[in-house]
C-alpha cells in the first residue's frame, strides 16, 4: 500500500502490516471487504486489473487466484516483506507505465489518501482504462470534513491526507469518472484500530506518529473529523464519440 515514498518509516496503515517481519495482512476490512468490492464491480473472469500501491502483493495474489489477471504498482523499489508478488512494477500512481486502455479496472486500497497529486493520479487511471472501465477506492475519509484542518496539520502521519467526499466527487467527476456505489465501513476502521491497539498497546505505530505529534494528538484529531472508512465504485466514460474496449462486461 505504499504509495509516497519518503524517508520516515512507513505506518501499519501504509505497509498492510501489523509490525516489522510480521507477514500478517493488516488493513480495514481485509481480503473479504476485496472480494466484495470485485463482485460489486462484475468484472469478468480474466479481466485485467491493476492495484496500486501493492505493497507485498497480497491484493495482487488473492486477484490471481479468483481468475484475474492482476498486476501491482508501488512505489517501492522492493516488497516491503517476504511475500512474492506475482507482477509488480515500480512506479507512481502520476506517471503509470502502462499502457492506454489497456485494463478492465484499478483497485487502490489505503492508497488514494497518500498520492502526492490526486488529480493527476485518477487521469492516469482514466487512461489506462478501458470505457467502462472500473475504479475501486477504499481508504479513509472525514466524516465530518468541516473539522478536516485538525489533522491535515499533522504531517508526520499517514492521515493528513485524509480524503473528503465532496472533493473526493469532484476530482472523480473532473477526470472522467461516474460514481456507481458508495459504501460506509467505518466499523472495520474501528476494528482495525482496536486490534493493533491490541496487539502493541498504542495506536503511535498505526498512524506514524512521530516526534511532537503523539498517538493521542492523532485521535484527537480523527475524533474530530469523525475518521471513517468507505468503498467507492466508479466507471470511467470516454468523451463523447470515443471508442472503447468493452471486453470486460459480461
């Protein structure tokens, strides 16, 4: 799921990861809230996919093994565990070194919140796709966005980007997509903090919180926004007129 590659230790939130060497995928929902979100889009067996900010490739595998053929980008020079990943290139969300309309979908799970440039990272998706073509976005969002400047400040966490709706439409909207379904799974967002919570007594390593912004700064923060978790579904349109490789409707 790393996506902005800086210097600081990547969050569990950013690597998928419960802790350094612990190969168990960690993120809101899991594979099952990925499976769902498949069905969701009605992808056809062999559909190609891209997930960006893959990480170590667990998104990647369990789309090979339900008949996909799937590919991950990361801007990672390397997995960032053990686990193999069948296809993964080293890449940016910005500048994606693939081809136009050359994927049936484009799963970005945890990722969206870190791209350094949304915009330009969403008309790279809409390149890529084929007409018809579908997004997946699963990440975090403000609840309550009135209040979104509360952890916007804090930049030594993963959650300063955290996504507004509204803006979140819009940016869809400017770049050629439609929004088809938008889901709330904040409980798995609550659950998801409640296990590493659990498993390390502190929620600093889930966020990335470093130096004078603490743990409890960050929950202070997310209280106010009221931090959730969400699916979102979208299909990209071509302009008027264009045509388009609809190989993946049923």
């Amino acid at each position: 799921m790393t996506t902005v590659c800086t210097t600081r230790t990547p969050s569990a939130y950013e690597t998928g990861r419960l802790a350094h060497r612990d190969d168990r995928l960690f993120r809101p929902g899991g594979l099952e809230l990925t499976g769902h979100a498949i069905s969701l889009a009605n992808l056809a067996a062999g559909a190609r996919i891209v997930d960006l900010g893959c990480g170590a490739g667990d998104t990647v595998s369990f789309l090979r093994l339900l008949g996909f053929d799937a590919v991950g980008v990361d801007c990672a020079p390397e997995a960032s565990r053990t686990q193999i990943t069948p296809t993964r290139i080293v890449a940016r969300a910005e500048a994606l070194p693939l081809g136009n309309s050359s994927f049936h979908a484009v799963l970005a799970e945890c990722s969206v919140s870190l791209f350094a440039d949304r915009n330009r990272a969403f008309a790279e998706c809409a390149r890529v796709l084929v007409d018809g073509g579908r997004l997946i976005i699963s990440d975090l969002y403000a609840r309550q966005p009135e209040a979104i400047a509360a952890v916007q400040k804090l930049h030594d966490s993963c959650v300063a980007g955290i996504l507004v709706r509204a803006e979140l439409e819009a940016s869809l909207a400017k770049t050629g997509f439609t929004i088809d379904r938008w889901e709330d799974h904040s409980r798995a967002l609550r659950e998801c903090a409640a296990h590493y919570l659990f498993e390390h007594g502190s929620l600093d390593g889930l966020w990335g919180c470093k130096g004078s912004q603490s743990s409890q700064d960050t929950q202070a923060a997310m209280r106010a926004v009221r931090a959730g978790y969400f699916l979102l579904i979208a299909t990209r349109r071509a302009p008027s007129g264009a045509n388009g490789d609809r190989s993946h409707e049923r």
